[in-house]
C-alpha cells in the first residue's frame, strides 16, 4: 500500500485529520484504495505502512533541510551558495532568519516540518490500527515497534528544531477540535514519553528485522534498537536546552542512565554505531551527499582553528608568494589534530580510505565566490565519508553512519560531569576519540569541570561532523553559537498563513534572542537590519529577487578554546 499525502502542519490521513486550521491541504491522494480508513484495517497494509515510515523518518531526518543551514549557521560548516538556506544565514553579522512562503529559504523550515509530519501521521495510523486490534501477520508488536520508533522519532526532529510543534499522537481525536500549538519544552517531554514506551516494548525481546525492513549494518534486532532508543533519550534530553541556563536545569542523572544502555560504552553491552547502509534507491543520507561534497561545502575555519591552531579562524583570501605563501598562512602545522589531513592539492579526486585517521583535508582551493561574503571561504573539507557522498561513482551505496558509538560516549560523559560522577570515566570516554583518533594529549580526571565540557564539545564538533547534524544543539545548549544566530526555527509561514496567525522569525544581532516577534515578509527583514546596526551598508539581493541593505561590519563568535597540548 501507498498512500501519499499532501501536509503541512497536518498530520493526515484516518487518525490525524486536523482540519482546515491546520492544513495547506488535507486531500488524500491514492488511486488504488482512497479509503484510508479501510486500507489501515488491513494487516498485511499495516505492517508495511509501519516499515514506510521507519524509511520516512531516516530519509527525512538526513534530509539537506535543515541540516546545511544549522551547520553552516552554527559555525561547522561553511557555504555561501544560495541553496538550502546556506548563503542569508551565514551572512555576518547575522540576520533574522527570512520566513517568508514567497522567499527561496523557506525551505528551511518547509521541509522539515512536512518531513516530520509526514512521519507522523504514517506512524499514528498504525498505531491507531493496533490499538483498535488489527494483528499483523508477522508479529504485532515487533511492527509495532517501528511505528513508535517513527513516532518517537519526528516528535524528537520537531522537539529539536522548532520552536513549537503540534504534540499529537494516535489517540487524537479531531472530532473534539483542532490541536494547538505546544512549546518545545512540552514536544521534548511528549517525546520522550514514546522513547520510554519503545524501550519498554524492546526490553527482553527477540526479533529480528530484515535488510529490507531497515538496512542496519551488522542487522538490525530488537536489542539493538532498545540500545538505539536508549540512546535517543539521553540525545533530546541533552540537545533540548536553547541555553546553557537552560542545559543546566536537565535530569542528568537520567541521561546518564540512558546513556549507560545506549549503543555506546556502557552496561548494556559493546559499542556499535548506528549505521544505515545505503542502497542508492531507497535509503540515502543527504548528509552524506552534500557535507562530504568538496565541490560544494566547505569546513568552517572556525572549526579548523581549534584543530590546528596556527591556521586563522577566518578566511582572508590567498597571500603573496604562490603556492608557500599560501601553505604559510593556511595549511595546518603541528602540533595538530590527527584527524585533519595534510595537503591535497585537487580534494576532487580524493579517496576515502587511504588515511582511516582522516576526516578532514587541507586543499589549497575554496568554493564560491568571496565577493558573497570572504569569511564564508575556507580552503578544508570534510572527506570522512566521501565514498558514499555525490562525489563518489554511486552515491548513497553502502555504510552511511547516523549515530556514532562516540556521541553516545560524549553523551554520558558531559552527564557525568554534571552530576558529580566518574571523572575517570568521563575522561575514558572522551579520550576514545580524542586521543585514539585525534592523538591529542588525554584529559584527565584532575581537569576542570569547563575544561571538561569544552572538550566534549570539540569532540562533537569533530568526531560527529556530517553524521546527525546535532552539533549545532551541543553547540547551542553550551552558549557557543555566534551572536545573533537563532536558537531553533520559526513554524513555516505557509503554516501561519494558513492558520491566519502572525508570522515571526528568530536570529538576528541586536534582536531579542529567543524571539523576534511580528514578521512582516518581504518588509520586516530589512526593518530589522536597520535596527541593529549602525554603519556602511550595501545593496544585497535575497532569493525572492528582492533587494535589502546589509551593513558591512563584522561581528564574530569568539573562538573557542584552542585545544589542550
């Protein structure tokens, strides 16, 4: 069974039909069986939809949207093409985010919020069907297990990158009135009331999914997945926070306690990555295309800087003296991180696996044109997982990491800090990567808790870049994004518009950090400009065609703490 669905903040189909409050366009579109309602009594339609929206949630959750833009705003990444929100969002100073239904970088926050919707609704019809006693043939609560996977799952992408989200489940009932809006805060508890209930249904259990159900390397059994849920708890737990205020308020002791029965190092068994393993059809990351893509993205020197400090945290263009001028002012010196390369002259031609210690490569080019922004240029690469990216003969064809062992390891050790625990533990866990990979000297137990959690941020900045995208939260719940950048992403202004609500925005210098307010689009960007900043200006075309001022100045993040030698 297919079932297609137009969506936008609805959550369609026999369970989920939120009305015209709170839908572009509710219509169900399927020539074979328009009855949704029937279609989902039938098992054997049923277990499939569960497996279709296990696919969907990947699919849609390494989706380019959002994840180029949070990168690349969030100082990881760096690209000042048009596409996917990269360019207007990593101008410096900041500027608001443009949610505008009339503007290119909508998409931003389009894409997600109907990937996850879309998610959603697949997984709250079977989960409606179960709970009103359709048994599926191959085993109801190993299926189902999928369903509240996908559930879980899309409430945790919504929770994560929106502001606010619609908290709904398989036992809405629309007949009672439409849903409102729920603040992340309350989407993030809601969600994680589904990670419980997958753990709980996991815990002790036997199945095992096939490579078609979801291409798990090394398989994919019900262990596993309770490892992986675990392990998705301790995650919205710890990315939640818009603020380290916030950050500092969290259960620690609960992610600590997910962490330990994570896939990471811990009490429920050896470590495993979480990798899906594409079949360039109908599993693919586009995180694996685009971030690995030397073409196209670029690391940001920021980033670089930590790695191999004699290298500036912006790009200035190249010096005097050809190609040792170049190498001079640009190309990394020791000591540096291992994981960053050395020289490359054409990165194009690159091939994963000659160097298994390197992620990161020097390569005397940049992308782009310096006239959109100098800062933006950065002659560093992210090469990790290139066999698999756009760059590769088949893209999408193989070992595609999502989540590593690592991150879960990070995971439980900022939570040990935080709670007054193991510090040579803490210090195990970070130095698996930092000093196995990275061959930096270890942290140690006697380090200071700040040290600590500097270094667990540097180790997700690096170790997990191009994997989930979530470095822009563990960057955002420690205070370090770059003034003025958003906190999370407004909901659609196709949305707003068709709910008859104001439209609003976040980011911005000089603008209230955790909401902007009223959004008027195609006007209130350029009001907003001038708000906050004093100084040249110049003319700069956005996406729609319109034109706005920018002023010149810049104003930077500050680095961030070199790392320890």
């Amino acid at each position: 069974m297919h079932i297609q669905r137009t969506v936008g903040a609805a959550l369609a189909g026999a369970v989920l039909i939120l009305g015209t409050a709170c839908s572009r366009d509710l219509n169900v579109t399927n020539p074979n069986n328009p009855d949704v309602s029937r279609a989902i009594a039938n098992p054997s339609d049923v277990e499939h939809l569960a497996i279709s929206s296990i696919n969907s949630w990947y699919t849609g959750s390494t989706a380019r949207d959002p994840w180029v833009m949070l990168n690349v705003t969030g100082d990881l990444m760096s690209m000042n093409y048009g596409n996917f929100g990269a360019r207007f969002n990593n101008l410096e100073p900041r500027i608001p985010y443009a949610n505008d239904a009339a503007n290119g970088d909508i998409e931003v926050a389009q894409v997600p919020w109907d990937n996850q919707y879309t998610t959603l609704g697949e997984a709250n019809d079977v989960l409606k069907a179960i709970a009103n006693g359709v048994q599926l043939p191959d085993g109801t609560d190993k299926y189902k297990a999928l369903a509240l996977w996908a559930q879980a799952g899309s409430l945790m992408q919504l929770a994560l990158v929106f502001d606010k989200a619609f908290a709904v489940d398989e036992t809405f009932d629309a007949t009672k009135g439409a849903p409102t809006f729920q603040p992340y805060s309350a989407v993030s508890a809601f969600a994680q009331t589904k990670l419980d209930a997958l753990i709980a249904l996991t815990a002790n259990q036997s199945w095992t999914y096939s490579s078609t159900e979801f291409p798990a390397q090394g398989g994919l059994t019900a262990e596993m997945l309770n490892r992986y849920a675990n392990t998705m708890a301790a995650q919205l737990l710890a990315y939640t926070p818009r603020t380290a205020a916030e950050a500092a308020k969290v259960d620690w002791t609960k992610v600590l306690a997910y962490a330990d029965k994570g896939i990471g190092t811990g009490s429920a068994g050896p470590p495993f990555d979480f990798t899906v393993v594409g079949d360039a059809n109908l599993w693919w990351s586009e995180f694996m295309d685009y971030f690995d893509l030397p073409s196209w993205m670029m690391v940001d020197l920021k980033l670089i800087h930590q790695m191999a400090p004699n290298v500036p945290s912006s790009y200035t263009g190249a010096p005097a003296g050809g190609t040792a001028g170049y190498d001079a002012m640009w190309a990394p010196q020791q000591p540096a991180d291992a994981r960053l390369g050395t020289d490359l002259t054409n990165v194009n031609s690159y091939t994963a696996g000659t160097d298994d210690k390197t992620d990161f490569v020097y390569a005397r080019q940049v992308q782009g044109s310096a006239s959109r922004g100098i800062y933006m240029q950065s002659p560093y690469y992210h090469v990790r997982y290139i066999g698999v990216s756009w760059q590769a003969n088949v893209s999408n064809l193989g070992p595609m990491p999502y989540t590593l062992a690592a991150e879960n390891d990070l995971l439980k050790a900022e939570a040990l800090i935080r709670t007054g625990g193991d510090r040579n533990l803490a210090a195990q866990l970070i130095n698996n990567t930092r000093v196995n990979r990275g061959h930096l000297p270890p942290i140690t137990a006697s380090a200071s808790d700040a040290t600590f959690l500097q270094d667990i941020t540097y180790e997700r900045e690096v170790e997990l870049d191009a994997t989930d995208g979530f470095g822009f939260f563990a960057l955002r719940h420690m205070d370090q994004l770059q003034p003025g950048t958003l906190k999370h992403l407004p909901v659609p202004a196709t949305e707003l518009e068709t709910l008859n609500l104001p439209v609003y925005t976040y980011g911005g210098v000089g603008l209230p950090d955790m909401n902007m307010g009223s959004f008027t689009p195609g006007r209130s960007l350029a009001l907003a400009l001038s708000a906050y900043q004093a100084g040249p200006w110049r003319p700069l075309p956005l996406p729609s065609g319109r034109m706005m001022e920018l002023p010149s100045p810049v104003i930077r993040r500050a680095p961030l703490r070199a790392i320890s030698r």
